[in-house]
C-alpha cells in the first residue's frame, strides 16, 4: 500500500469500506483511543450499507444475517473499552 501523505488521505482511509478492514479496525483504535484519553464518548454509525467503493457506506452489523460484518472493527473498539 502507498504510504499516505496527508491527514485527509489517512481518515479517508480509516473510515470509508474499500476491502480494507484492517486499516478501519487501526483506524477505530486509534480515534477512540483519543476519545478515551481525552473523556469524549463516541458511538458508532451503522447504518446497515454494506457497499463497497461508496461514501455511504457505514454498515457493520448486517440486520438481515444477525452478524458482524467486520467483526475487527468491533474487536478493535472493545479493546479500548476494557483496557
């Protein structure tokens, strides 16, 4: 993977779904992490679209399967939480 350059390139690609679920999951880590050190409470957005390549692509928990569908992101999340 080309080494990013600018801060809007690394969210970017923290944050939107290209296949790239270890970096979301890095991502995830690290920005509550921040929210955790600094006492903001933070949620996250599913809102159960699962396409690919697509800005509005924020799903993580399929509704219709009753599953995770990028169960690191979750993992990476309760990490922080019970650390």
């Amino acid at each position: 993977m080309e080494i990013l350059k600018t801060w809007e390139q690394k969210l970017l690609e923290g944050t939107v779904n290209k296949e790239n679920e270890d970096v979301r999951a890095l991502y995830t880590q690290f920005y509550v992490s921040e929210c955790k050190k600094r006492n903001i409470p933070c949620l996250l957005w599913d809102n159960n679209i699962f396409t690919e390549h697509s800005w509005e692509s924020f799903g993580v928990f399929d509704r219709i399967e009753s599953e995770w569908r990028y169960p690191k992101i979750i993992d990476a999340i309760m990490k922080v939480v019970n650390d």
